[in-house]
C-alpha cells in the first residue's frame, strides 16, 4: 500500500511538471515585427533628420526596441534598456535594418532589435528553475520514503541483529521494542515471547542448581557437626578404654570419622561459593532451647553453666544449633579444658559468653579469626578447614545478632549476641 502511494505522488509530481513545462514553452511566443511600427519610426527619422531633437520618440507609444544611427555608425537615439553596440553584432543578432533617407541619400539607419534570444534565454531560465524545483520535490519525496523505509524496514531488521546477538550472549533481560506500525509486530513479539521462555527456562535451570548447591552446602556442613562430635566421643573413650579390643575398635570409629570429616570438607569446598545463598528461618523461641542445644555438645559434662534468662528470642534454630556446635567444637579441640557459659540481657540482645581456660591466641590474631580459611599459630597437629567462625558469623548477622571473641589472660572467650523478639 505504502510502495503504491509513493509510485502515486511521483507519477503525479512528474506529469505536473510535463504540464508545466508544456505550457511554459507554449505561451513563449516569438514576437513578430510590427512593419506598421517601423515604417513609422523610419518616417518620423526621415522627416525630423536634420533637426534631430525634435523627434518624438520620448512620448511615443512604440514597443519596439530600436536605435538610430548616422552613416558613420553614431548612435543617435535609441529606446531605453537598448544597447546597440555595432552593425556587425546586430546583423548577428538578426536584428531588422532599415536605411533612412534624406534627398535620395542614406544618411542612417534604423535598427529594430530582435528579443527572439533574450525570449529564448528566458525560456531556459525558466525551465531549468521549473525542472529544478520538480526533481527537487522528487528527491525530497525519496528521502523521506528512504527515511520511511529505513524507519519501517531495516531498523527493526537492525533491532532484530542486537535482538540475536544479546541473546547469543545471555543477555535475555533485555526486550525487543515493539511498535504499533512495525511491518514485523507478530514475527517480532514472536521473538520476544521467545525471549521470555529462555529467560524463564534460564531461571528456573539457576533455581534448580542454586537448590542442589544449597543442600549440597547444607548437609555437608551438617554432617560435619555430628561427626565432630563422634570423634570427641571416640577420643574421650580411648582415654577411658583398658580393654585392647576395645581400644581397637574405638580408633576405628574414630579413623573413619577422620575419613568422613575430610571427605565432606572437600565437598563443602566445593559448594562454598554458594554459602551467600543458604536460606535462614528466623522464628521466635523460648531461651529453654538454648539449653537443649548446649547439653547436645556437653560431652562427659565439660560445660559448666547457669540458668538462662527467661525471654523470647529471633533464632533459626538449626542454624544456631551449628553456631554452637562450632564455637564448642573449637574449644574442646584447641583448649581441652573445661567451659564456662555465663549469660545476661543487655539492650535488646540475650548474651551468651563462653569461656575456656586454654592458652588462647595473640591479639593479632584476633581480627582474622573470622576470615574464611584462617587457622592461628597454634592449630599444629590438629585437623580443621578454618571455616567454623567464618560460618558462624553469617548465621549470626542474617539472625540480626552478632558474634565476636577475644583473649583473656587465662583462656579465650567467643561471645554471641543474639536478638530478642
């Protein structure tokens, strides 16, 4: 439709022109000599020659350009916006020559000009400013039907390429523009809805994966924690054991307990990137649990503490089972001593500190204990990732509370904040 418009206006531009340019050179008429008008202007020089300045030319009604002049080729009169130049030039230009005559001699001359030239300069002038102007509107209406075309056309064909390469590259956030007189609007949103089932598909493949990823990080740090604990009791029972059998059978369990440790420790690294993404459910629970959640690691009762505040605190409680698990973990393993919680209110947070009696670590040391992978000075001889703080703290702050540690004289203390509802 729009190819038939475009055909329509230049067809019409071009026989507008035709017309024109017909009737330009039609009306263009090639003045022919008035003979009346002459023979009077000879007559009027010949009876007025001698006493030249009183010819009168100046109130005459003649149209006619035309000079007068005397034998010797003298203007002596000629009509304004004439120039007479010489006889040879107005026998060039065709100009009409009349002899004047005075006592049956040639005494001048009149000389007609002859405008059929300027007519046709004139002409030309014309046609070339008309033709100019025509191919002038043709090449205007060709640049906005280009411009229209480009528009229409080759711009969505264009958005179509960035459309395919940002795909090729991921990059499915990204949405094709769809416009009302776009030529292409179903086979582009076409495209689009292609786009969004890509992106959707793309989605629910990183949910999935960030869900494996998820467990995966879960359950081996979970299971960490129980083996943990089975070879504290396994080493508690050596030092027990007098029965050889027994003790046999005891560092048995414990060197697979080893085993499974290391084992779900390179598992654990493997998934650690996505540790950011673990899930958390904070709920409101009595400090009773507490209680229970310590009792789980107060192996040969080590653990030495007093009744809990009565409050309602914002815990996960799997997740803050861990926290403790990590931090007495860490005690029996590096102190080997006995443990003191102490616990008290303090502005909005139910504190809980817990003390052993080791040997402690440097001061300098103590900034970087919660840094992933960092083990101080005197973990010698003793089997850890560097991760239990590490983990610890990020329950901690996405339970809204907080963790910290340091060094006392006779021992080390790790204390945790932990928010009331």
């Amino acid at each position: 439709m729009k190819v038939k418009l475009l055909i329509m206006i230049i067809f019409a531009v071009f026989s507008a022109g035709l017309i024109f340019s017909i009737l330009i050179i039609k009306n263009k008429n090639v003045p022919v000599a008035d003979l009346a008008a002459i023979n009077d202007v000879v007559k009027t020089a010949e009876a007025n020659w001698r006493n030249f300045s009183e010819m009168p030319f100046n109130n005459s009604d003649n149209e006619q350009s035309f000079a007068i002049i005397d034998d010797q080729s003298n203007v002596i009169y000629q009509t304004p916006g004439n120039h007479f130049t010489d006889l040879y030039e107005a026998v060039r230009n065709r100009d009409t020559i009349v002899d004047i005559q005075s006592d049956d001699e040639t005494v001048g001359k009149v000389i007609i000009r002859n405008n059929e030239q300027e007519l046709l300069q004139q002409m030309k002038r014309e046609l070339i400013t008309f033709v100019s102007v025509i191919f002038g509107i043709l090449m205007l209406v060709s640049i906005l039907y280009i411009v229209y075309i480009h528009r229409t056309l080759l711009k969505p064909f264009q958005q179509l390429q960035h459309f395919a390469a940002n795909i090729a590259r991921g990059h499915l956030d990204i949405p094709l523009p769809i416009k009302k007189d776009n030529y292409f609007g179903a086979f582009t949103e076409s495209f689009d809805l292609l786009r969004e089932e890509l992106d959707a598909a793309k989605q629910r493949e990183y949910e999935s994966n960030q869900s494996k990823k998820e467990l995966v990080a879960t359950l081996s740090h979970d299971i960490k924690t129980p083996v943990a604990s089975i070879k504290a009791v396994s080493e508690l029972m050596l030092v027990q054991a007098n029965d050889e059998k027994v003790r046999k059978h005891v560092n048995t369990i414990y060197s697979k307990a080893e085993q499974i440790d290391l084992l779900i420790t390179d598992m654990f690294h493997a998934t650690l990137k996505e540790l950011q993404q673990l899930k958390l459910t904070v709920t409101e629970v009595s400090s009773e649990e507490l209680h229970n959640m310590i009792e789980n690691v107060n192996y040969d009762q080590q653990i030495v503490y007093g009744s809990l505040p009565q409050c309602i605190i914002l815990i996960d409680p799997v997740r803050m089972q861990q926290v403790i698990d990590n931090i007495i973990s860490n005690s029996y393993k590096y102190a080997g001593t006995q443990i003191k919680i102490s616990s008290q209110i303090n502005q909005g947070f139910l504190e809980l500190h817990i003390m052993d009696f080791g040997m402690g670590i440097s001061e300098d040391e103590v900034p970087l204990l919660f840094n992933k992978y960092y083990r101080g000075r005197n973990v010698k001889g003793k089997t850890g990732s560097g991760l239990g703080l590490y983990i610890s703290r990020y329950f901690m702050e996405s339970m809204d509370g907080q963790i910290s540690c340091h060094s006392r004289e006779e021992g080390f203390t790790v204390s945790l904040k932990i928010k009331l509802a």
